[in-house]
C-alpha cells in the first residue's frame, strides 16, 4: 500500500513538472533577457522593449492582452536622469501587428507588437 501511494505521489508531482516545461516551450515563443523602458522624458520613446537580438536591437511594445504584466513591472521601475528601466527576461512572440509608441518631440514610432506568455524582473 504505501509502495502504491508514493508511486501516486511522485507521479502527481512529474505531471506537475511536465505541465510547467510544456508551458515553458509554447509553440512559436522565443525568450531574451530585455529592458523593458521608459525614454520619453529625454526625447526617447514611451514604455517599450529593447531586445538585443545577435546581429540587431529589437524594440517591441506589449499587446492590449498581455498590458498588465507589463504595468505591474512598470511599477518596479526607478527613473535615473529621465530614464526609467527593469531588466526582465520575457518569453514572447510576434503578434504579426504593430502599435504606435509616442516618442519626444511629439512624435510616434511605430513598432512590432509581442504576446507575452511569461515575464519576470531580473
């Protein structure tokens, strides 16, 4: 009997285990250590994400869905000299669309939309 329920114990935890790796490798998902910021005081552009990705510097601003995961890591933020920034590492994927981000001297740029699935302060 208590072979049966360790087995039953162990087998309840692996699903567990395996049910965070399958959210971990979502299909069509990258992660990168980004910056998520704010440059709009010094004539940059308003909250987006600033991904070094090899060989370019991607910037990326957050889907309407995935907005409050975003703004509960704004909140963490500590503007130094008119910049404010969190390094996260984000696990996100094209959206295929494209939001307007306002930017100094009011102006707007218009950059790659991402759905975040996972976002974390680092």
């Amino acid at each position: 009997m208590r072979k049966l329920l360790f087995f039953i114990l162990v087998a309840t935890g692996l699903q567990h285990c395996t049910a965070d790796d399958a959210t971990a490798k979502l299909e069509g998902y990258t992660e990168n250590e980004a910056i998520l910021q704010n440059q709009l005081p010094v004539d940059g552009c308003d909250w987006h994400f600033g991904v070094d990705l090899d060989d370019e510097w991607g910037q990326f601003v957050a889907d309407k869905a995935s907005q409050p995961k975003v703004d509960a890591l704004i909140q963490q933020a500590e503007p130094v000299f008119g910049i404010s920034q969190v390094k996260v590492k984000i696990r996100y994927r094209l959206t295929g669309n494209q939001r307007e981000v306002q930017c100094g001297w009011n102006t707007k740029t218009k950059m790659a939309e991402i759905e975040i699935a996972s976002i974390e302060k680092l």
